[in-house]
C-alpha cells in the first residue's frame, strides 16, 4: 500500500496542476526542481563548516561544497563522503540536494563533499562520470590539506547520482588508483533500457514517470548505441567482483524499483558486501521529502548510521 503521506503528496500536485516535468523546457524543469524544495524538505540544519571548493577536472574546474558536521571535531582523519545528486542527469544541483548533504554530515559524523557535475543536454555522457570521477580523485588527493581521511573515503549519490557512484566505484576498481571504502546507492538508476517489471508497474501515477524518465534519457544519451556502455547502465557490467561494501536503497511505488534490487542482487553474487532495503511504500524521490513524509527521515539516518558504521 502507498504511504499515506505519499498519496498525499500525489494527491496535492494533481490538484495543484504542477506539470510534468517531461512537459517543461531544460531550463524552466532545473528552476523547478530547485523552487519546489521548500514545499517538501525540512529545514536546512545548522552544521559545524559549509565551504565551496574548486576540483580540477579534464574539461575545466568542477563546483564542490565541504560540509562538516555539527559537533564534529577538525581533525586529521574525519572520513569523507563524495556525494552525487540525482536529478536524471539534466536537474539538480548543489542547491537540491544542500539539506540531504547537511543531515548526512550530522548524522554520521563523517563529511560530506557535494559535487556539482555538468548536466545534460549541455553535456551529454559521459561528461558526468568524468567530472564525478575527477572530483572524487581530487577529494582523495588533497585529503590531507582538506583534513580528510582518504582511506575511509565513501561515494554516494540517489538515482542518478547513484548511477554515478557505482560507475565511479567499478572505474576506481579497474584504475585501481582510488581505494573507496563504501558506495551508498539511493533507488539508484542502473540499467537506462528501462525494462524491469517495475518501470511498468510504477511507470505512470508515482511523480517519476516513463515519460519523465524518457525524457532525461534522450538529454543524457545521445546515441543510442551507448546503452550497452556500462558506464550508462553499470547492471550491464559483467565483472562486478571486489567492489566496495554497498547500502542499496529502493522505493516500493518507483520505476527504478527493480534495477537497484537487481543491483543489490549482482552485488551479492559477486561476493561483495550488500545491504539492500526497500521502503516498500515509497515513492521515487522521497529520500529528500522530510518535510511531508516521516519515512524520509528514517531513510536518512539509515543511510547515516550505515556511513558511520562503515567509514568509522
């Protein structure tokens, strides 16, 4: 059964007449997504430092924001997570996702660095693999000067950033250049063909839609034959051995529902570390709602207390 609170919300945009965001223009559906936050997140949490930082990338430098938590001490080792916002690729900024960033860095006591990656259409793939692999090396390589620990250095990222964060973890595995002690992968996208059960389950009614989802993949994706890249669809990979311990979080009402089971699933086979959990009367997205969905709130501090565990 839906939540509620979901059905809710639901209910509230209908009514409201809030359009799709497959309806807008690039520019009016990024204003969009950025405004409507304040109708669903909890107040943004004071927390101990809030600093913007420059990565350098290959195709020029890349946006970062350093958040420490609260009660958190500026030592030498303070763990860190590189964190990818989701957004289909073309929505979603530093801005979007501000407030997640801050209760994960208070919850968990472990830093957080917010990456603000280049988005389609302007740049299609795979500009944002690149620029998050850049900036999560960068993280690595000035740890010290940052007083961050980059041997207990985690990725993580929802729905496209969580694409983002298990693609980055297989290129580190195969580089073999930047050890990551943890992917947290939020109802991540993982297999852009959209063929699971669950995009026809939950493909119409839940506020991500085929439409919306299609929409995002013809901005991201210019060709068509790049589907089978595993750096679009990391599912596809066929090797998905000794890669980090992962947290594997889905939403019951979400399209993407299947594919990150599935990704759990592959994980596991592979001999590696992996939680999954589905809040099972969820909507895709919720993880950021804490204003007007309880549940939100306990993803969050699973998600934290899973980053505590893991990288302290």
């Amino acid at each position: 059964m839906l939540h509620p609170q979901a059905r809710a919300l639901l209910d509230f945009i209908e009514q409201r007449g809030i359009p799709p965001t497959h309806t807008l223009s690039v520019a009016d559906a990024r204003s969009f997504y950025r405004e409507r936050r304040f109708a669903t997140q909890p107040p943004s949490p004071e927390v101990g430092e809030v600093r913007g930082l420059r990565a350098s990338g290959p195709n020029g430098p890349i946006p970062l924001r350093l958040y420490r938590p609260l009660n958190g001490t500026d030592r030498e080792s303070t763990p860190v997570l590189v964190y990818f916002h989701g957004g289909g690729f073309v929505i979603g900024d530093l801005e979007t996702h501000d407030t997640l960033c801050r209760e994960l860095t208070n919850l968990s006591g472990c830093a957080v660095v917010a990456v603000d990656y280049r988005l389609a259409p302007e740049h299609r793939f795979p500009a944002a693999v690149t620029d998050c692999a850049a900036a999560a090396h960068w993280v690595a390589a000035h740890a010290g000067e940052l007083k961050l620990d980059a041997s207990h250095l985690a990725v993580g990222g929802d729905s496209a950033g969580g694409n983002l964060a298990a693609v980055v973890s297989i290129e580190a595995r195969e580089r073999g250049d930047l050890p990551i002690a943890f992917q947290l992968l939020i109802y991540p996208a993982t297999d852009i063909h959209a063929t699971a059960a669950s995009h026809n389950e939950n493909g119409q009614g839940y506020l991500l839609t085929r439409d919306t989802i299609a929409y995002f993949t013809g901005h991201y994706v210019a060709d068509e034959a790049q589907y089978g890249d595993w750096r679009v669809s990391p599912l596809l990979h066929a090797d998905l051995s000794n890669l980090p311990p992962a947290l594997v979080l889905t939403a019951g009402f979400d399209p993407l529902r299947d594919e990150g089971a599935e990704y759990a699933k592959r994980l596991t086979a592979a001999g590696n570390r992996a939680t999954y959990v589905n809040f099972p009367r969820q909507i895709h997205g919720f993880i950021t709602m804490g204003k007007v969905i309880d549940e939100a709130n306990a993803a969050v501090a699973l998600c934290a207390a899973e980053l505590r565990r893991m990288l302290r």
